[in-house]
C-alpha cells in the first residue's frame, strides 16, 4: 500500500516535472534560476540529503524516525517520500504557520517538496506569488502560467519549476526538480522492459 501511494504521488507530479500547464498563452517572464538557485524555504531546498533533511527537522541527523520512515516509504526505482507535522518536532518554531511539508526523493536526494501554509487567506494566487516574489526574487504574478485548477500557477525555471495556490484559505507552494519524473518515468520503463525480455511463456 506504501508503496503504491509513493507511485500515485511521484506521478501526480509527472505534468510538473514535465513542466505540462494549460495556458501556453499566458505572458512568460523568464525565469533563469537554475536548481542550485532554487529557493530554500523554511530551511528546506532541492538537492538536501536524508540526514539534512532529517536534521533539519529534528536537531539530529541521526534521528531513527524520520529515517525510518524515509526507509519504510521508498521502492526500488530509488525514490522515497517523507510527510512531516512540523509542529510535532523540535524545529517548530522555524516553521511557525506550516501546516504539512511533504518531500519527495530520488536517490538519497530532495527532488521535490511542497509546504502547506495556515494561512493567511488571500483573494487570488496573484496575491500570494507577490508575497512569492517580494521575498525570493522570482519574476511577478503575471510571468506564471495557470495550470488546470482554479487559482494554481507555476513558473518553470532552468530545471525546476515552483507551483503556487493561495485561495479561500488553502496556501501552498511546491517546488519540482524536472529529473524526478523523468527519472523515474525511465526506471520504470526499463524494469517493465527488462521483465518482458526476461519473460518465458
């Protein structure tokens, strides 16, 4: 079960990897940070190892629980996925007014993260990718393309993109390496592959 709600959500993820939005009208301001450059939020950033991120959280890159379940939700394609209540460690305090992150790796690595905010409640996403690009210097509210739901919009950059959605009280941003689901996509393809020649009626 573990493992088939790591695939769900490694491919719900796959149109963002894969950069896939619904307007391809839409004003593109270009954005050309790379994914060395891509924001850190709350501490947290692409490329973070295992023991960083488990530190991050708990003081103490050794802590078994987070390793554990880091260790208990991964499958053999080299991805794992980690949800953390950060109320309920020590780091707290850094991340006052987040509700949920959720991090996804590929290879011992930080490929994708998303963080789901308390709040505040704002009247568009436009509102909150200004607050967005105020503090991380990312290109404005216009520059990002709408995807398929109401009040969600991403910006591709040079490798990764940031997904954002601020209405009626959700709040969240997501930021994707673009190797994830490609990755992924071509390791699954290959073991699918690899049984198939190795197959014997």
């Amino acid at each position: 079960m573990k493992q088939l709600l790591l695939i769900t959500s490694l491919f719900a993820l796959a149109p963002l990897a894969y950069g896939q939005t619904t307007n391809t009208d839409a004003p593109q301001q270009e954005c050309k940070l790379t994914v060395a450059q891509a924001p850190a939020i709350r501490g947290l950033r692409l490329g973070m190892t295992v023991e960083q991120v488990v530190e991050l959280f708990t003081g103490n890159s050794q802590d078994e629980e987070l390793s554990n379940q880091i260790k208990g939700n991964s499958d053999k394609f080299g991805v794992a996925h980690l949800t953390v209540t950060p109320s309920s460690y020590p780091s707290k305090a850094k991340f006052a007014g987040v509700n949920l992150v959720r991090i996804i790796f590929l290879d011992g690595r930080v490929n994708s993260f998303s963080i789901n905010y308390k709040g505040p409640e704002w009247d568009n996403v436009d509102q909150f990718i200004t607050k967005l690009s105020e503090v991380y210097n990312l290109p404005v509210a216009k520059a990002w393309r709408p995807v398929s739901e109401s009040q969600r919009k991403s910006l591709k950059c040079d490798g990764f993109e940031i997904r954002a959605v601020g209405y009626s009280g959700e709040t969240s941003i997501q930021i994707t390496n673009a190797q994830l689901g490609k990755t992924a996509y071509e390791r699954r393809e290959e073991a699918k592959e690899k049984a198939r020649r190795e197959f014997k009626p």
